[in-house]
C-alpha cells in the first residue's frame, strides 16, 4: 500500500482521531502487515509536494507511531488490546529511539497508556518492566503497577511469575553493570593515590625545608626561620598546610572508596577526591611560586619571572576545566534533543 501510494504521489491522511491504515491493520490482529508497513514507512519517510508557488519541496511524512485514532489510541494501544506480543515486540522494535517515549506514554480517551492496556490484557513484555513500575495514572487515578496487582489470581499468576523471572533478570544485569563499574573506579583510584600520596610527600617534606633557612647563630631566636617575617613566607606556609590537607583528605577519602560497595556511594567519593587531587596539584604550584618569590625577592625581575612561567598553569587547568564542562553541557543539549 505504502509503496503504491508512493508512486501514485497520495499520502496517508495522518491526523488526530482519523484511523490510518497502521491503525487498521492493528485493530484486525495482522500483525505481519503491521510490521511490513512500518519497514516500508521508514524507507518513505520523506516525500515530494508542491507549495503555492508550485515548487517541489521535501517534506516529512507524518509518523504512524504518534498518530491516534477517534478513540485516541496509537498502534500499541490496538496491539496490546489485541494481545498480540508479537506485534507489540515488532512496534517497538520499529519504533525510533526519539518517538518510543510518545508511543509508551501516549494516554488514549480513557487516560489508559498502551502500558496499562498490555498489563490488563496480559500481553506481557519483558523488555517493558522496567517502565511498569512507573506512576503514569489513567482517568480512574491507577497506574500499570495497580492493575497488575489486582488482576484476578488465575490470571495473575502467569504474569507474576513473568515478572518475577524479569525483574530478576533486569537485576543480575543491574548488578552486573555495577560491579563493572566499581573496577573500572577501583583501576583508576590506584593510580590516584599514587599522586595523592606523592603530593603528600612533597608538601610535608617541603613544610621542614623552609625556604632562606635557619637562624643558627646561637641566640635566642635559634631555629627559628630566618624569613618568617615576610609576609610572602607566611603565604607559603599557609599554601603548603592547605596543599598537605587537601592530598591527606584524598588520600584517605580513596580508602574509604575501595571499601565501599555502594556505586552511588563511590562515584560520589570518586568525584570529591578527584576534585582534592586537582585542588591540592595547584596549590603546590602556588607553593613552589611563593617559596621561589620568598628566596628571590632580592632580584625583583627573576621573581616575577618564574611567578608568571608558573601562572601558565593556572590558566591550563582552567581551560581544561572549562572544555570538559563546555563538552559536557553539550552531551546534555544533545541528549534532551533525542529525547
């Protein structure tokens, strides 16, 4: 039909409340014809028509998945009333990943998703479970979920045993893509705490190395730095204590992420100690520029010098930062266009 149609230049009439011929073929059960027609559909997705000013133009053709008929029911909705798994399996099947929302969720006259109609007629998918459990109410106020759980016992047995033997295969999957998870965390944080330990080693070692060195004349002030009263040894100082905290703090937030078992838990862990690590590198920079302004401050030019080579990678970092937070808003935007 649709490749005859096609030749002829007609195209279905496809608006709300008018049956098409998807919707026919739906509602008498055929569901090789279904199936066949929504193939074909999407070869001809896109057809030839005249505007006003009699020129050729290219226009999409209207989708049989978002199409309703009087009652306001989509294909699935007939395919599910008809209890035709096969059908149901072949429509979503066909179904575009952006429309399969609009096919599941599309409320007929009587508020009733094609989910409620495939739980209340026992046209069971596994594929579908995991929508089931959602809180789409029709008119009466009950979701999918509610219907299942009141079904007379006969019917419901099957069913419960279906629904067992998914959920429980949908968890082992779950499962499964966790544990993945928490070793490719765990593979990671190795390395990690590599650095955290080697940020730690630096900037205690560097807390007992002070930068001019020692009073050692035998007075009264022995021991004591000579330079601790500029003012730019005491932001060393203070830069350093805080560079050592933050490494410690990831050191032992990455011990805490190895024992936890908890995916959420760990990739929450996993995020703060890798933000510690970043904080803590550059704040060693910070520390490495202080120190070398404190024992230079002498030859103004070669201070300034060495302070500026080393903001260089302060605006490295933020670069960085920003194209993996530029990249990431964009994955969103693309994200919400598919859906």
């Amino acid at each position: 039909m649709i490749e005859a149609q096609e030749k002829v230049g007609y195209q279905f009439v496809c608006k709300e409340g008018v049956a098409t011929p998807f919707h026919v073929a739906a509602r008498c059960g055929h569901t090789s014809t279904v199936i066949r027609l929504l193939r074909l559909w999407q070869t001809l997705s896109r057809y030839t028509t005249v505007d006003e000013n009699g020129q050729n133009i290219m226009q999409a053709a209207p989708s049989p998945y978002t199409a309703v008929d009087e009652n306001g029911q989509n294909i699935l909705h007939l395919a599910a009333l008809k209890n035709k798994k096969e059908m149901v399996n072949g429509i979503l099947k066909c179904c575009p990943p952006k429309q399969k929302d609009q096919l599941l969720f599309k409320k007929d006259g009587e508020g009733n998703t094609p989910l409620h109609s495939l739980v209340s007629e026992g046209c069971f998918i596994q594929d579908l479970i995991k929508y089931i459990a959602g809180d789409t109410t029709n008119n009466d106020g009950w979701t999918p979920r509610d219907i299942l759980a009141v079904l007379p016992h006969s019917r419901r047995e099957k069913k419960d045993v279906l629904f067992n033997e998914g959920q429980n295969e949908l968890t082992k999957k779950k499962n499964k893509k966790m544990q993945e998870d928490l070793q490719r965390y765990r593979e990671g944080t190795n390395s990690q705490i590599v650095v955290s330990a080697l940020i730690t080693t630096i900037t205690f070692t560097v807390g007992f190395t002070i930068p001019g060195g020692l009073h050692q004349s035998g007075e009264s002030n022995q021991g004591l730095a000579v330079l601790s009263k500029k003012a730019a040894f005491k932001i060393f100082m203070i830069a350093d204590a805080f560079a050592l905290l933050l490494s410690i703090c990831s050191l032992f937030i990455y011990f805490l992420e190895n024992m936890s078992e908890d995916l959420e838990h760990v990739t929450r862990l996993h995020a703060m100690a890798v933000g510690l690590n970043i904080a803590s590198v550059m704040l060693t920079m910070f520390v490495f520029m202080t120190g070398t302004y404190v024992v230079l401050s002498e030859s103004l030019s070669l201070s300034i010098t060495i302070c500026v080579i080393g903001s260089l990678f302060f605006i490295f970092v933020i670069f960085q930062l920003l194209k993996i937070a530029y990249e990431r808003v964009r994955k969103n935007d693309d994200y919400k266009k598919e859906a």
